[in-house]
C-alpha cells in the first residue's frame, strides 16, 4: 500500500489525457494568490487571486475572485473581477461580475448587473484567432489600418 521508493520524475510531470480532463478540475481556493501564468489542460475553477494569464478548458470564477491578466477558454462563467481580455467560445458574465478589458467570443451571455468595459468582437466557429477585420471601419481606434497589398501586374491579355 505504501512504498518507500518515490515515482519516477514522468510519472509525476504526466498531463492527464483528453478523455481525462471531463472529470477533472483545478480549485484555486479563497485564499490563495497565484503569481504567473497558468495554463491548464484542465476545468479551472478560481476562488482566489490570479496575476496572469490563464489559459483552460473551462473557467469558472467566484464572485470574490480577481484576475490580473488575460483569460483564454472553451468555455468561461465569470462572476468576479477580471482586469484583462477575454477570449472564450462561450462567455457568461454573471450579474456580479466586472470586466476591464476587450471581450472576443463565439456565444456571450451577459446577466442584468454584468460590467463589461472593453469592445466586444463576435468570431464565427473556429474563427477565434486575433485577425484583421474585413471592413477597416471596425477596427479598433488604436489599432493601426494594414498596409495596402500591392497590385498584382495583369497577366491577361486583350485579343
């Protein structure tokens, strides 16, 4: 039942397989504050204080948590105050929450009470990453406009 030999470095270090991960989660409880990025193959769920970035499957975060840093997730439910963008397919900001920082998502629920200051950029299916808009009318104010492609020389011919 118990042995004295320790398990081997690999077998310490191992990343749960995907099949894994639906019944496993991470608790940062109340009273921890996490310095860093974190960036889990896991549900993440967030009681305490994050100064970073985190990057998961899932995220839920309490109503008295803080993050300090951007958050990317399939799914995210945020009732706390976040300080950074967020990325997610599914966002859910619950009444309790407050968010500072630019919101990208796929599906977005906001509850009455939710805060959100920062611009909310819709991507369709499998479309979230961060590319220019099609129409330079909707970029955003700091952003730089794209250098104009050069002209292709024609090749067809007139007969």
């Amino acid at each position: 039942m118990f042995s004295k030999s320790n398990p081997s470095q690999n077998e310490e270090m191992a990343i749960p397989s995907s099949a894994d991960n639906r019944s496993t989660f991470s608790v940062i409880g109340s009273d921890v504050t996490v310095t860093g990025d974190i960036d889990a193959s896991v549900d993440l769920h967030v009681d305490g204080r994050v100064d970073g970035d985190i990057r998961c499957a899932t995220l839920v975060q309490a109503g008295n948590s803080t993050v300090k840093g951007a958050i990317s997730a399939e799914q995210a439910r945020i009732a706390g105050r976040v300080e950074g963008s967020i990325t997610a397919k599914e966002l859910i900001v619950e009444a309790s929450a407050k968010v500072v920082g630019d919101v990208t998502y796929e599906k977005l629920s906001i509850e009455t009470g939710g805060h959100v200051e920062g611009s909310f950029r819709h991507k369709s299916a499998g479309t979230l990453k961060k590319d220019e808009p099609k129409d330079p009318a909707l970029m955003l104010v700091d952003e730089e406009p794209a250098p104009e492609p050069a002209s292709k020389a024609s090749s067809a011919s007139i007969g």
